[in-house]
C-alpha cells in the first residue's frame, strides 16, 4: 500500500459568486510510496504547487480523495487536520520564511513550541536536527548572519524537527544560485536515503534528477511518470 494516495482530486476556484471557474487541477491521480522522492514538474499554472498543498492538508479539493498513511485528510475535523500536519508533513518553501530576530535554533525550535516537550528536550532536539543539515557551530545566528544556502537548511531542520514522515517542498532552490542548490539538493538526496519520503515541485530538471520518479503535470492533469 502506498504512503500517499491521490484518487481523482480536481480543485477549481471562482472568481467571485458567479463569476469565471478556473479548473487547478482535474481528475489527478498519484500513489507515493513510502520513503519515495518524486519531482513535480510542469509549467507555470499547471497545477503542481496546488497539488502539493493538497496533498500537505492546506487546501481542500473540490472533489476526489486524499489518504496519507490510511488517514482520509480531508475527513478529518478542523483540529485534527492541525494535528495531522504537524505530525505528518514538513513543508519547505522557496522564500526561507525564517523569523528574522531568531536565531537559528530559535526559529527550528518553533514547531516544538505546542509540544509536550521540556525546553530542554526542545532545545537538544534541535541543535541535532541543525548539525544533521551542516549547521554544526552556527546555531546562534541570526538569518542576515547565514548565506542563502544556510538559510534553507535552518529552513529544511525546521521541517523535519518534528521527525515527520513527509516532506513537501516547493521550488526549494529557486532563491538559490547553481553551486548552492546542488549542496541543497545533495541534502535531500540524504534525507531520502535516511528514509524521508520527498514531493518535490520544481521547474529544475537538474533538480529533478536526484528524484527517483518524475511525474509530469499540464492543465491541471497528471500527463506522465517516470523513474
């Protein structure tokens, strides 16, 4: 059984009552096997950051499924669906969207924040996540002290802290320049071989080959696979 399953998820928005009906996505079916790294590729407005909020809870389809771990995600009341994304999906983002007066392990440590976890446990929790990404020794910088590259990975250590089993990322290296997003893409490379299971959207077809499979999106259909 899969880790991810998509069954025919279609998201159309409206501009207004009444007014013009876009279709995102239609009809779009995916499986995601555990510990898998998929790139999402397509061009732009063809639905692949859609999916991937989807798929990560944050926004509901107009219809079809979507099961993670065996758990119907958008079956889930309200709160569960908080608690479901804070155990299951790390989401990383092409804008780092690090707090800019944290520092560092300041800002890993925010998701641990609504846990039961002592500050203590909090803190070594993440200062080990840091030194799993490379940031050994720089734990109280600030984000203006860390280049690009440093800062996504304080960004990547902020989603996997939790230890979920899904990671989610959207254009991770688009702020980036070449020599970084290889040192960045080699990461995930990592992370995946520890046993993450990645959704990766991006343009990059450099990027796309550190990913086992590539899955093709056009018109808010799913087009091809490969890998």
């Amino acid at each position: 059984m899969s880790l991810i399953e998509l069954r025919n998820v279609a998201k159309e928005y409206r501009a207004g009552a009444g007014g013009t009906r876009t279709m995102a996505l239609s009809g779009a079916s995916l499986d995601v096997a555990e510990g898998e790294f998929i790139a999402l590729m397509g061009p732009s407005g063809s639905g692949k950051s859609t999916l991937l909020s989807i798929l990560g809870g944050l926004n509901p389809p107009t219809s079809g499924e979507v099961t993670i771990d065996t758990i119907p995600v958008y079956q889930l009341s309200q709160e569960r669906l908080a608690d479901f994304r804070r155990e299951y999906i790390g989401f990383v983002f092409q804008q780092f969207q690090l707090i800019p007066y944290l520092t560092a392990l300041e800002n890993v440590m925010l998701p641990l924040a609504i846990t039961r976890k002592k500050q203590d446990e909090q803190r070594e929790l993440a200062e080990a996540v840091l030194t799993r990404v490379g940031l050994a020794g720089k734990h109280d910088r600030l984000p203006n002290q860390l280049s690009g590259g440093e800062q996504e990975r304080v960004a990547i250590a902020r989603a996997i802290v939790n230890d979920p089993p899904v990671l989610l990322a959207d254009e991770p290296t688009g702020a980036l320049d070449t020599r970084t997003s290889e040192e960045i893409m080699d990461l995930f490379r990592f992370l995946n071989q520890d046993g993450l299971t990645i959704v990766m959207v991006t343009h990059n077809r450099e990027n796309a080959r550190y990913a086992g499979k590539t899955v093709e999106i056009r018109d808010g259909s799913i087009t091809s696979s490969s890998g």
